[in-house]
C-alpha cells in the first residue's frame, strides 16, 4: 500500500443550466480512482456550488497511481431520472510522484464534456502521500522525471545519458468506426479518453521501469504517440533517452535537500530499487570494456559496398552485415547468451525470408525487391551531380530496398529475436532479482544495440561528428493485434526500422543516431512507420559505459578540434567513403575534410559558426496513386516511397542553393498516406554553415539545343535563379568571408562590405580570419582546390527536358521570401539571432482544403499543396504583424490525408520578439550565451566530466556566479514546497485563495521550444500529456468544421493552461501537438475530432529578477497577502 | 478546390481591435474584408485578399466564442477558455456595451420589449446603424435593465461593478435604465433637439435627488424608481400658484431681485405667472405615471418654449431660476422648503441641461 491519494472538491463555477424549469443546476461530483469511488453532497439550485467536500482518501498502489488518472465527474442529481452528467476532469497525478515536481494540485480545471466542450470549472485540490517502497520487485517507476524536452532541461546537467528507450502498449480501440456509432452517445468516446489516459499512463510507468533498470533518474526527450489502427487496435508508444539528471546546485547541502540520494559521477539515482542495480553493473562492465566486437568490423563491411547501391547483390551484402550484427552478442557476451536465444533460432537464411512472407509486412518485402531495380533508375542522376549530401540521403533513399533486404534476413529474424526476450523482460521483471539483473542487462543491450537519442541538442563537446541524415520508412499491412500482453509484431516492425538506421549509420561511419524521432501514416489497413535521425560520433565520455559502441571511433578523431567546426567534420574514412562525395578541408580550421553539404535532423549546436541567418526551408510534394485494397495497395505504396524521398530531396537541394546555404537542420520528413494519394513534406531551417563550403549556384541546361526561343527562356529562367540567389543573399545576410586568395579584389570588396555593413554582417573576428590567411599562404594545394569549389563551376545542375523540369523550378522560384521584419525557422533557435524580447504568441493553425477536380495531375497537386503551405505561411506573417520584428520559431508542419480529396495542415509554432538593433550587439551577445547563464549548466557539465579538456576552462567566473543563483532558487522552491506538507492548513489556503475569489486567472505561456526568452525556467513540474475527443452533432449550429475545431482547440489550450496552472506552473514549455485527427461528414451535421498534446510544465521567473531571492521572497509576500485576504 | 477548413487559435488570443470595431458595427466578412482592404492592411504587409478574409473569418469566430462571456463581463475576468490580458479585456468590454448615440436616442425611455426590438430594423433604416448593431445595443440595454432591476444599492455601482465598465458608460447605462423604467417620452418632436447626453445628465439629476435611493441606499430599485412619498408632498406646492396672495408674493420677490439685471426683464415679469404655474403643476402631476413619462416634454412645453420665444439667454435663466427658486424661502407662508429645494434643484438643473440657445 505504497501511496495514500487524497483529493477534495471544493467548488463549481458557471455551471450549465441543466434544469430548464428553474434555470439552475442541482450538481453534485463523483471522485473515482481505480475501482473506488466517492461522491459529494448535492449542492441544490445553484450555478456556482461550494461543495468544500471532505478529503476523499484513496489508498492504492503506487503502480495505480502512475497509471491511472484520477477521474472526476460532475453531475446533475435528478430525482426521477438518471442523473446526468454535466462533464468529467482527468487529472493525471504523476507530477505529484516525484518530490522535485509539484507537491500539491490545486485549481480551477474546465469541466469537459466530449460533445459540449467546457461547461463550467470546478475546483480540486489533489495530493499524495507516498510511502517510501522499499519492495525492489515494485513493478512502478514513481519518482523518474519526464521531459519532452529534446535537450538536457535547463538547470540540470546531465551526470550520465544512458541512451535509448522505447515502449508500446496496445489495447483494442472502444470506437474504431465512429461513423456508424456516431449516434451513441458520449459514452464510447469517453471510454476511449479513459482508455488513452490509461494507456499512456501505463506506458510512461514501464518507461521509467526500465530506465531505473538504466540507472538513470530521467527521461528526456519522451515523445508519445498514439497508432489509431482502426479495427486493428490502438497503440500508443514511446520513444525517449534515459538520463541521470542532476539539479543545478553547488552547495552539496542544498543537493542533498532537494534529491538525497544523488551521488554524482556513479549511477546516480535517487530511487529505492539502487542496490537492486549494483550487481548489473558489475556484471556488465567487463564485457563492454572487453574484446572488440564484430560491430567494429562492421562501417567497413558495410562501407565498401555502399548500402545504398542499387544492385540486388548489394542490398544481400547488406542484409549479411546485418547478420553479423544480430551474431554479436555470442562473442561478446556469453553470459548473455541464455537470455537471447530468439537470435540463434533465426539466422539470416533463405529460408527465414520465406518465413518472412508469410508476415504482415509482406508488402514491404515484396514489394521493396519488386521495385529495387526499378527504383534506382531514377536514382542514377543524382550520383551525377556528385553532391554528397544526396548521396548520403540517398542512404535512406534507398532504404526500401535495404529494408526488403533487411525484411529478408536479419530485419525479420530481429523482430523474432525481439518477442521472446521481450516476453522474457516482462516474465523477468515481475518475478525474481537475478532474473531483474538479466533482464536489465539485457535492456543495456538494447541500449546499445540502438544507441539512439531523442536529443537534439546537446552540451558543448557531447557532439563530436555529425554524418548526415539517417532514415527508414516501411510499409505495412495492419493486422488485428490477437493479444494486447503481447504486441509482438508491432514490436518487431519497429526493431526492424531501428536496425536499418543503425545500419545506415554505421555504413556513414557512426555509432549513434541522434535528433532521432520515430512516427507513421495509417489510411485503413496501410501503415507506413518510419524513423529518421542524425547519424554522428558522440563524446563516448558523457556515456554509460556500455551504451555506445565505441570501438569504431578511429583514432583521428580523438584529435580535439574547434567546437564552432567540429561537427561538421566527416566521420567516415575519406579514403573509403560510403558515398562519392564532395570533400573539402574546413573552412573554419582547414585541418579536417567537411562535406560541401550537411543535412541534419537536430537543432543548430550552439557553438557553430554561422554566417547570416537561417530560414525556414521546405520541400512539398503530392503524388497521385492508384486505390487499392491490401497487400496490391502496400507494393504500390512502397514502389512509390523512394521517388517520393528522391523528389523531396532534390528539392531541398534547390532551395538550399537558392537560397545560398550549405546546411539543413532539424529536418523532418512527413510522407503521409491517403487512399489515392501520398503528401510528403520536409521542412528543415538552411544555414550558411561557415566552415563547409559555399555552395555552387544552380545551373539550368536545356537538353535540345539550336531552339532560340527555348534557350531564351532558358536564358530568362537562370538570371531569374541568380538574380533570387543575390537576393536571399541579401535577406539572409550571407557574406561568407571570402577566401582572399587569388583576387585582391575580393578582398577588398569583403573589406568594405564590412565597413559598410558594419559588425552585423556575419563576419567571423579579425583572430579568426587571420588565420584563414595563414592557411592559405601555408598551402597553396588548400587554396586552389578551396577555389574550385568555391565558383560556379561545380554549380548544380538543373536539366530542362520536358514540362516537369520547367514546373519544378517554377515551384522552385514561388516560395516567397517572408516579409520584412519576419524571419521562420522549425529548429529550437534561429540562427543568426540572439536578442530575444520577451513577447511569445504560441498558435496552432489548422487548414484543410477540398480537391473537387477528381483528374488532377501530379503537377496541379503539387502546386495546390505548396500554396496551400505558402498561403498558411503568409497568414502567419498576416496575422502577427503587430509583433514585428519576430521570428517564428518550431514551425511544425503536420500534413494528413484525413480522407479522398482532403488535405491536412496543421502547424504549430511560436512567434517570438526580438530587438531590432542586433547589429551592434551580436558579436559581443554571441560570447555572452556562450559563456553566460544561459548554457551555464552545460559548461558545468563539461567541466565535471571532463576537466582535463583545457577548452572548457575559459569561463570560471561564470561558472562561480551563475551557479549559487540557481542553487538559491531550486532549494528555494523545493523548500516552499517541502513545506507545505507540514503546513497543511495554510497553503491550503494560500492555494485556494489564490484560484479562488474571482482573482484574474494566471497567464500561461505555452511554447514549443524548451525555453521562454528572458526568462529562467526555475523549477520543471511535470510532464503534461492530454488527449481529448470531441464530438458534435450539430456541426452547422457551432459554425461548421472551421467553428468546431476553432472551439476545440481553444478548449485544449484551455484544459492544458488549467492543469498547469493547477500545479503551481506559469509556462509550458517544449509544447506539441502531435495529433489533430478530424473526420467529419457534414452531411450528417456530424464531425469528431482527436487532439494529443503534450509537453513540461514549469514555473519561470524573468531573467531581469537578477535577484532571485528577491523575487522568491516577493512570491511569498503576495502569498501571505492572499492567505490574509481570505 | 476550396477551403474546407481553416483556424488559426493562439495561446493568448489574438484580437484585432479594428476588426473588432468592424465586428461590433455589424459589418458581415465580406463587408468587413472590403472595409480593411479600403483602411489599406494590405499595404502594411505583404498579404492579398484571401489572406484578409482567412483572418477576418478567424477573428469573427473568435468574437462570436467571445460573445457569451462579453454578455457577462464578470466571467470574463476569470474564464478559462480565452487567455486574454486585462488590459485587452478592458478593451472588449468597453467595446461591447459602446453605443451609438444615434440609436440609443430612438429607443430612450421605450419598453426594452420584444415590440420594441421588432421596430429595430426601422430603427436600423432611419439610423444608418446596421440591424446586427441595432441588435447587440438593445440586447445590452435589456440585459443591464434586467440584472439591475434585481440589486439592491446604487444604480450606476451596481452596472460598473456588474459588467465592468468605466465610470462615464456605467453612468449613461444607468440612465437608459432609468429612462427605460419610467418610460420617459422622448420621442416626441418637440424632444428631437435633445442629444442622448442631455438626457443623461438629466438621468443623473433625477436619480440623485428624487429617487428612492436618495433618501435611503439599501433598498431594491432605489435608483430605479421615483421616491413615491416625495411625489405626494409635491402636491403640497400647489399652494404657491393656487394662493393668488402667495403667487404675487413670490412673483414681486423674485422681480426685485431681477429688476436690471437683465434684458429680458420684462418677458420675465410678464411671463412670471405662466411659468410659474407651469412648474409647479409639473411638480403636483408627477403622482401620475403617465404624466411622469410626459415629465420632459412638459418641461419643454411649459417652461423651455415659452423662455426661447422671448429669447432668453441661458444666464437669464440661470438667474431666473435662481431666484424663482430662492425667493419662496423667503415666503412666510410657505412650509415646504425641503420638497421645494429637492424639487426645483432637479427642475433647474434640467432646465440649464436642455436649455440650448
């Protein structure tokens, strides 16, 4: 009996009038949790009740109270006929589970019912005593911290990143056909909410499970999502890295106040089940330190024939090396091997890929050999351009094909391997301690067998090389899944993409993916899951030991290099690259070879060097297909994929050269399905990277020469790309330095240019450029070849041979720049922009658009989808013109094909201020964040983990003056909390005075970035995690679909700032909406709409409040003054 | 092709205030889009027309959503659904419950009933205030009448503090309520020259001095209706035209105080008996409804016609009034100084409000 839930109902507001007779409402509230329920008095004749009930006491397990959500439903008494309900809260406890979240749930929370939206709040305080569990067999993961946040929370470091973790439950779906059932009543969807609400409370507890297996006290990077697989179920998963996160503090007083038990350096981990882990390490250690294993062998296996190579025999080479892969654990751990039998039962082998077809994903095999020869035909022109950055995307381009290898060998023998080890993880955990030792070992396998990190931005050193882009999509046909306990095959389809990410990696010559993400598209029984990431070398110091395979990391790559340029530097073998690709010594410290191009999926590190500003880039793309049924759908589906990845990217590539930029990051790539057709969207925000080259310019040929008016139009074509060229040089204050070597003029030129523009012009310090001059006089070899690269000559070429070439740079020259004063971008922080105001408007903004002409080509649908973004981008722009000059930041392009003729946009993103007057201030701001507060942490970071890299000393000073504010804060806080427990009574009445008494609601920020400018995020109070259902059968009286959904978001909002509020918060940050399912039949008057949001609650102070105990002591005044004003 | 759907929802919600006004004014999209393009958004940002109408209709939504908790203010303040700043939702209240005096001088003093709002498109043609406004206005008016008329304490605290409004609006609601609740005529043509402002004011006179509430503040519709005891005593004034000794009395008193301090001096000594038999026969009626709702055309014709045909200035009839109403202290006979002072404190006070030159 670990915990003790306690809730009280103090009292409703605006209630709805259920009586029409006498226009009031006799409400009472029912409090369930779990199976327990209690009820309060009735409140007679009355809209705003004060039913001030006593403490209803649950007292449960605390595996119950991470799963379920505590349910209150607010009701109507009726004497003659059932009481109607008026509306439900679920409020999801597992904030108050961990002592440095929140202590108390305290507030107004919007009554909600599934068919009216709000009506009316109701006021709840909710706490939890938890009993220290001593039981190291617990089957609840209380006190593990969730962030969505994808980097390490602000005012933690990271002690030690385990790595990854992954999870997913599945449950049949209580409405899988709305339209039939539509009439019933709310009830179905309601079970539904309570389901979700369940599920994903139970999945976030068996994520935490595992990673107190790791060691680790945090997840960071959670991201949840749900599979609304129709008829063949519901799952929801999770993917995320486990972390041991450690607060801010120096005095170690203060650390012991807030978390007792860290002990930095070893596996830190505040929970009861530590010495349970003891053993595990001990065990494990010598075998990951041992003997190198085949995984090292495996880049150059992998390498020589490249894994994309078109040819059949390849895709086999592959698909053996993946075998190996599978083979390793006998070598290298052999006490592990009684726990991984399922990998010896199913080598790669003829035979299995016979198994194999018998599968589900038997589209995706067949069909990806079915294509293969076909699919790389087109492929071929991209390897003449001789561009490195589509090759290594062509990595994934051809991923179809691997993954049919794959399918065939190792893929389905993994998936095999994954069921039984994961039946043996589940049997393991509830039973015995040396099976719990086994079974975590066996997690810190999978650990390593996927070194994957939800990250996407890291402390300075974390990210020592950056591949490129990695990324897998398979196509699937869904089954009914027979035995929810045992999701085997969804499971296996997942492991199967995880491997061929990790094999790409390893063919790009690393042994981790980051920024890694993972999501699907399901039209009926079709689903297409895909996972991209970041294939790159990390810092194997910041480690566990055991999570990364390091044995590859060749030995140059020890060699420290400059943090503004050392991601970019390669990380395969020059000589034995993966791919033909363009390399060139680095710009920035000309002693290692970069590529010319760098695609990336995580955010911008904040150490690089930048030229100019960034922009938001974005290629879009429809195809038409066929409708089809089943597994004839699935091959067409999949034959298409590749071209689709081809096309999207050579996109990409144009408008990264238009726009004079060399790298991409934080890339996405949507492709979603429909029923008679495929949208795909990549948005990704282009810099000018400095140390990678400058990129050519693009180059239109016509193919028939001789034709005047052609080449005319040829010749009109390219000064219009130069002349837009020139211009975004302009917009986007591109002025990489010049390389002065053989025109002085140049020179001169950049000179005054610099005169000219002044310190704005992104030009890197006088210290830097010197010694560019001094490389360039040492090596006269450098200089040439930098120059050839430098010019026209190798400018991308864009063949105009018939009517698609002469759209696609139409479509090409049509995206409009954003107007003056705005700026876009989808990473957490724009480059080239560093003085942000404080202002944030958050919005979600949601556009379908009707396809009435039924014979529309794959042209017009391109055109119709691209202006359908331009247009939603320009509204933006419209509509937050008072803010300027401001930068949309984390635009998140979702795109749906929700059914025929129907597509989808939903964006969220956030528009932040900031001060015009940049210019003077940049160089200056940029050391400043630097070495200021803002990635102080991270420095501290460094510093503990690795003191004797000298390039980290710099900032001591700041080190000694930031800190001690942030311990003062947290222990502040934890302290004010810790304490209310004990003065029970009166913060009660603090809390309830403060949401009582008509006093205007808190203002709740919400941003999708991981910070709120000039702020300082004091203290993280929990993960928020919301789905909601809404439905109507009056669609024309609330103002059609646009006034449903308009509503229903604003509700979302609503519910999202109350439960914050709730929990003491002021600020969302890291907020997403990651599902917005809306399907409608106006005819019926009808439309239901699904949304999932989610991200962490915190509470904020201005950066302005230098004093943070000032400001403490000022919240506590204003507490006092409104616990003696009740 | 066409867009099925289209929203744009942010966390603090974005309210254009001229498309507000436009809103407010009864525009439909269309009219509205039209209104903006003309008011030049355009050139501000680079944006075209569906662009504007997209925005139009979002913010036109949002209003509508907003509508109900503008119609009671107070949930506004500690809504959840919106987030919006004080000073923006200041902003909106004070939008909503704006009138067009225009509009309201057509309905002053009628019946806030469902007759009255059949009559709104009449009222929308001859105004030029668009029907929707038309609408929004009358149904604010009913609404204040309706929860005032149930409060205890005073008429205009009570609307400030009910719907959150400034001083000066909470003031010109109290006097549509008032007019409303004594049906004064105002619609009469005699009554056209008279602007809604004048009509406040005298609201104001008339609620402070004569209402319930200016004797006692705590009781129900004591701003609301006249204090029913002092409308009796005001019979008791008869006395100063009915006793012919008295009326000579006063009429030679207030003569030889006015004796060339004036020009209009002789119209005054002629004219002394009439109005004053016009005021005080205003003040004895009173006890009747129907002669209360007739209270400013009585005014009009018994006192203001008369003076403005004999050119009086508005310091001659401050200076009459003066001392009209001063004067009768001084007569012996006379034993209702009190009723007398509240009474003609109210009469001169209007009198200087509508007396326009």
């Amino acid at each position: 009996m670990p915990g003790k839930l306690k809730a009280k109902i103090v009292a409703g507001r605006h209630l709805p009038v259920m009586d029409r007779a006498s226009d009031l409402t006799d409400a009472f509230v029912e409090v369930k949790f779990g199976n327990t329920t209690f009820k309060t008095d009735v409140f007679p004749k009355s809209l705003n009740p004060q039913w001030n009930s006593e403490w209803f006491k649950f007292e449960v397990d605390d595996e119950d109270l991470q799963d379920e959500p505590l349910q209150i439903t607010v009701l109507d008494h009726d004497t003659y006929s059932a009481n109607d309900a008026i509306g439900k809260v679920y409020i999801d406890i597992d904030p108050l589970l961990c002592t440095e979240a929140a202590s108390v749930i305290s507030g107004w929370f919007p009554i909600y019912d599934t068919i009216h939206g709000i009506r009316g709040e109701i006021n709840v305080l909710v706490k939890v005593e938890l009993f220290n569990d001593l039981n190291r067999f617990r089957q609840s993961s209380c006190g593990v911290k969730f962030f969505c946040t994808t980097s390490i929370p602000r005012g933690y470091r990271a002690a030690m990143v385990h790595g990854f973790l992954e999870e997913l439950v599945v449950n049949e779906d209580p409405e899988y056909q709305w339209i039939d059932r539509i009439r019933t009543p709310r009830a179905s969807n309601e079970a539904r909410q309570r389901l979700i609400s369940l599920m994903s409370g139970e999945l976030q507890r068996k994520i935490g499970l595992k990673v107190l297996e790791m060691g680790g006290n945090a997840v960071v990077g959670y991201l949840q999502c749900f599979d609304l697989e129709g008829e063949s179920g519901l799952v929801v998963r999770a993917i995320g890295t486990a972390c041991t996160l450690e607060k801010l503090t120096s005095g170690s007083l203060a650390s012991a106040h807030t978390h007792p038990n860290t002990a930095p350096a070893s596996n830190a981990c505040n929970s009861p089940s530590k010495d349970g882990k003891e053993p595990v390490f001990g065990e494990d250690l010598p075998s990951s330190s041992g003997p190198p294993t085949p995984f090292r062998a495996l880049p150059t296996s992998s390498s020589s024939p490249p894994p994309f190579s078109p040819c059949k025999p390849c895709s086999r080479q592959s698909s053996s090396s993946d075998t190996d892969l599978s083979l390793t654990p006998k070598t290298e751990e052999p006490q592990s091997g009684r726990r991984r039998p399922g990998i010896f039962l199913c080598p790669s082998s003829p035979v299995l890929s016979a198994d194999s077809l018998s599968l589900p994903g038997l589209g995706s095999a067949g069909c990806g050999h079915g294509s293969g020869p076909r699919a790389t035909s087109p492929a071929l022109p991209s390897f003449t351009y001789s561009d490195s950055a589509l090759l290594r995307k062509s990595v994934s381009f051809t991923e179809d094909l691997l993954l049919a290898a794959s399918g065939m060998g190792s893929g389905g023998s993994a998936g095999k391997e994954a069921g039984p080890l994961k039946t043996l993880l589940r049997q393991q955990t509830q039973t015995a301690l040396e099976q719990r030792g086994a079974s975590s070992s066996g997690l810190l396998l999978n650990a390593r067998e996927f070194p994957f990190f939800t990250l996407t931005s890291f402390p300075p050193g974390f990210l020592v090389h950056v591949g490129g882009v990695v990324s897998a999509r398979s196509v699937k046909l869904l089954d009914r899944i027979h035995n929810p306990d045992e999701p085997e095959t969804r499971d296996a389809w997942w492991e199967e993409i995880r491997q061929e990410i990790k094999s790409h990696a390893k063919a790009l010559g690393c042994h981790a993916v980051v920024g890694y993400s993972e999501n699907t598209s399901i039209c009926e029984e079709v689903c297409i899951l895909s996972a991209s990431g970041t294939a790159a070398i990390l810092n194997h110091r910041y480690m566990r030991e055991g999570c990364l395979d390091i044995g590859s990391t060749d030995q140059r790559f020890e060699d420290p290099s400059p943090p503004s340029c050392g991601f970019c530097h390669i990380p395969y073998d020059e000589l034995n690259m993966p791919f033909p690709a363009q390399l060139t010594y680095c710009y920035n410290c000309r002693r290692q070879k970069v590529p010319d191009v760098l695609f990336t999926t995580i955010d911008l590190p904040a150490e690089a060097a930048v030229t100019g500003k960034g922009c938001l880039i974005q290629a879009r793309l429809c195809r038409l297909k066929k409708k089809a049924q089943g597994e004839v759908n699935a091959t067409v589906i999949s034959n298409l994929l590749p071209f689709m990845e081809y096309e999207l990217h050579t996109q990409l590539m144009n408008k990264l050269k238009l726009r004079s930029m060399n790298a991409l990051f934080g890339l996405h790539i949507q492709i979603s399905v429909g029923e008679n057709m495929l949208l795909g969207l990549a948005s990704a925000t282009g810099v000018y990277l400095t140390a990678l080259p400058a990129p050519g310019g693009i180059q239109i040929a016509g193919k028939t020469t001789g034709d005047m008016s052609n080449e005319q139009h040829i010749l009109t074509i390219q000064k219009r790309i130069n002349d837009t060229i020139a211009r975004n040089k302009e917009l986007y204050q591109i002025n990489p330095p010049k390389l002065f070597a053989l025109d002085p003029e140049v020179f001169c030129g950049t000179n005054m240019e610099l005169t000219e523009e002044g310190v704005g012009s992104p030009i890197p310090e006088p210290r830097h450029r010197s010694r560019l001059f001094r490389s360039h006089s040492e090596s006269s070899d450098e200089v040439s070849e930098l120059d050839l690269s430098h010019g026209k000559k190798d400018a991308f070429v864009l063949e105009i041979d018939d009517t698609d070439a002469v759209e696609d740079i139409h479509s090409l020259l049509t995206d409009a720049s954003p107007p003056a004063g705005f700026h876009s971008c989808n990473t957490e922080t724009m480059p080239g922009i560093y003085n942000w105001t404080t202002a944030v408007q958050m919005f979600t903004s949601v556009r379908v658009l009707r396809l009435s002409n039924a014979n529309l080509s794959n042209q017009s649908l391109n055109k119709i989808f691209t202006d359908l973004c331009e247009n939603l981008l320009k509204s933006f722009y419209f509509k937050l013109r008072s803010m300027v000059p401001c930068c949309l930041c984390h635009l998140n392009f979702n795109v749906a094909v929700p059914e025929e003729e129907l597509i989808q946009v939903s964006v969220t993103a956030v528009a932040m201020t900031f001060d015009k007057d940049q210019t003077q201030e940049r160089p200056a701001e940029r050391f400043i964040t630097k070495g200021g507060s803002e990635t102080d942490e991270q420095l501290q970071f460094s510093l503990e983990l690795c003191a004797d890299s000298s390039s980290t000393n710099s900032q001591p000073s700041s080190r000694i003056s930031g800190v001690p504010e942030n311990t003062i804060v947290s222990s502040r806080v934890s302290s004010l909390e810790h304490c209310s427990p004990l003065t029970e009574g009166r913060s009660r009445s603090v809390r309830s005075s403060r949401s009582f008494g008509g006093s205007p609601v808190t203002m709740v920020k919400m941003t999708p970035l991981s910070f709120l400018p000039g702020t300082r995020n004091i203290k993280y109070l929990g993960i928020i995690n919301m789905f909601f259902i809404r439905e109507t059968t009056s669609l024309r009286e609330e103002g059609g679909v646009s006034g449903f959904l308009h509503s229903f978001i604003a509700e979302v909002f609503a519910m999202v700032r109350a439960h914050v509020a709730a929990l003491g918060g002021n600020a969302v940050v890291s907020y997403s909406m990651k599902d917005c399912v809306l399907m409608e039949n106006p005819n019926k008057n009808q439309a239901q709409c699904l949304i999932n949001v989610s991200g962490d609650a915190v509470i904020y102070v201005r950066e302005t409040d230098q004093e943070p105990t000032a400001s403490m002591t000022n919240m506590g005044q204003s507490l006092c003054a409104a616990d003696g004003a009740t | 092709m066409a867009v099925e759907l289209d929203v744009f929802v942010g966390n603090t919600t974005i309210m254009d205030e001229e498309v507000y006004q436009l809103w407010l004014d009864g525009y439909t999209v269309n009219d509205a889009v039209k209104a903006r393009m003309d008011a030049g958004v355009l050139e501000e940002c680079e944006a075209d027309a569906d662009v504007l109408l997209s925005d139009t209709m979002d913010q036109y939504r949002t209003f509508q959503m907003c509508e109900r908790l503008l119609q009671s203010p107070a949930k506004l303040a500690n809504q959840l659904l919106f987030q919006i700043t004080p000073h923006r939702q200041v902003m909106l209240i004070e939008r909503y419950y704006a009138f067009d005096d225009t509009f309201v001088r057509e309905v002053l003093g009628k019946k806030l009933s469902k007759g009255t709002k059949k009559d709104l498109d009449d009222i929308s043609a001859k105004t030029g205030v668009t029907l929707k406004s038309c609408r929004r206005q009358f149904d604010n008016f009913k609404r204040v009448f309706k929860v005032v008329e149930e409060l205890k304490g005073p008429l205009v605290e009570n609307i400030r503090q009910h719907f959150l409004l400034s001083d000066k609006l909470a003031r010109d609601y109290a006097a549509i309520v008032f007019f409303a609740n004594n049906r004064f005529e105002t619609g009469k043509k005699k009554l056209q020259y008279l602007t809604f402002q004048d009509f406040a004011l005298c609201a104001g006179q008339l609620i402070n001095n004569w209402t319930v509430g200016a004797v006692d503040n705590m009781v129900e519709d004591m701003d609301v209706d006249l204090d029913k005891e002092f409308l009796q005593e005001l019979k008791e004034l008869k006395i100063l035209i009915a006793d012919k000794d008295l009326l000579d009395q006063h009429k030679s008193l207030v003569c030889t105080a006015l004796r060339g301090k004036t020009k209009a001096f002789a119209e005054m000594e002629a004219n002394f008996k009439n109005l004053s038999r016009g005021l005080v026969n205003i003040a004895t009626k009173l006890t009747n409804t129907k002669d209360v709702r007739d209270f400013f055309i009585d005014l009009v014709e018994k006192f203001i016609e008369p003076c403005r045909s004999d050119r009086w200035t508005a310091a001659d009839i401050k200076l009459y009034l003066t001392h009209y109403t001063n004067s009768a202290h001084i007569l012996d006979p006379f034993k209702h100084q009190a009723v007398w002072d509240r009474y003609m404190g109210v009469i001169k006070s209007c009198i200087f409000i509508m007396y326009h030159d």
